[in-house]
C-alpha cells in the first residue's frame, strides 16, 4: 500500500473515519492530478442519481445513451468530466494509471459505449469535482485523514458504490479490515 509520501496521479484516496468533511463521507477519491500547486481527483463511489440524458436534453448523442453521472466533487458542480477504459488514440483523453483515462472526446466516448455496450462498465460521467490548494491535501494526510492505495479498474468502475469503500478496506487486511466494520456514524451507538 502507498504511504504519505506516495501521493501522485493515480492512487485512490479513503476517507478514513476522522474526516469530518460530509462532501467525502466514506468516499473513494481517484487523483487524477498531484503536484506543488495542489491536487485533483474524482469521488469515484457517489452516483448522481441522474443520467446524461437529463442533464444534456437536447444533445441527441446524449439523450440516446442510458450513462449514469457521478458527482466527482464538490468543485464546479457545472462541469462535466469522464473516466473511461477506452484505447484507441482518437477517443483521447490522460492516461491516470493503468487502464485508466481521463477526458477526450465525449461524442466519440459515447459513441464507443453505444458500439459496444459492455464498455459502458468501464465508462463514467462525472459533475464536478474534488480540489486541493498547494500542501492542503499533505496536511489533510498528516492528520490521517486519508489511506491511500493503488488505483485498479475494477476499483475504479465497481458497480456497486454503497458497498465500495468498505470492499476496498477489507483487501487491504489488518486494521483497515477492522475499520471497514465501523458504523458511518460511531455516536449513534
């Protein structure tokens, strides 16, 4: 597992339970972006409970596809980003980690889904997303507000975010085992 020190462009970030920000409540954060000015990165596990076809109404390409949008972070709500599995050089987008792009051409990523509807698993639309200023995230490590691990596609595309961040705890064994039983909310007991 990564360390503090190991933060970079595609590893995953875990809520851990002292974060008291309720935007990252048991989330999972893929970075997308780390660097001396700061970092970027997507909530990968809190679905929107909106398509594309509702946010985009009158772009056919859009109201055509069943895609589910994701809320990636609590920064420009307006904006819509994408993370997709797709290869070929003309969709595009920045390779994250293995497997694993951010961006490209959207009409062209949607066209790939429709061709393939398999693929949709290893598509996802995302509104928004999560910010740190330079240092802002190494503090919030220091204060042990987050466990970093290694970015996988299958963690980044599971199907089922209710029960992703306590899957990915137990894979890590130990404590994070013992954490990933801790109730959400450890004063209603």
């Amino acid at each position: 597992m990564p360390g503090k020190n190991q933060l970079a462009k595609g590893t995953i970030l875990l809520a851990n339970g002292n974060l008291t920000d309720t935007n990252f409540k048991r989330t999972l954060v893929l970075l997308c972006e780390h660097g001396s000015q700061g970092a970027y990165g997507l909530i990968l596990n809190q679905p929107a409970q909106v398509h594309l076809s509702q946010v985009f109404p009158d772009t056919p390409e859009f109201t055509s596809c069943d895609l589910s949008l994701y809320t990636g972070g609590p920064c420009e709500l307006d904006r819509i980003q994408v993370l997709h599995s797709f290869r070929s050089n003309d969709i595009g987008g920045a390779l994250i980690c293995s497997g694993i792009y951010a961006g490209g051409d959207f009409l062209k990523i949607i066209a790939a889904c429709k061709a393939k509807p398999k693929a949709n698993r290893y598509c996802r639309f995302y509104r928004g997303y999560s910010g740190w200023g330079a240092n802002q995230l190494e503090t919030e490590m220091e204060a042990n507000a987050w466990i970093v691990c290694k970015a996988a596609r299958d963690i980044v595309f599971s199907s089922n975010a209710e029960t992703m961040w306590p899957q990915v705890l137990k894979s890590m064994g130990g404590y994070y085992s013992f954490l990933a039983t801790m109730p959400p909310d450890l004063s209603a007991n």
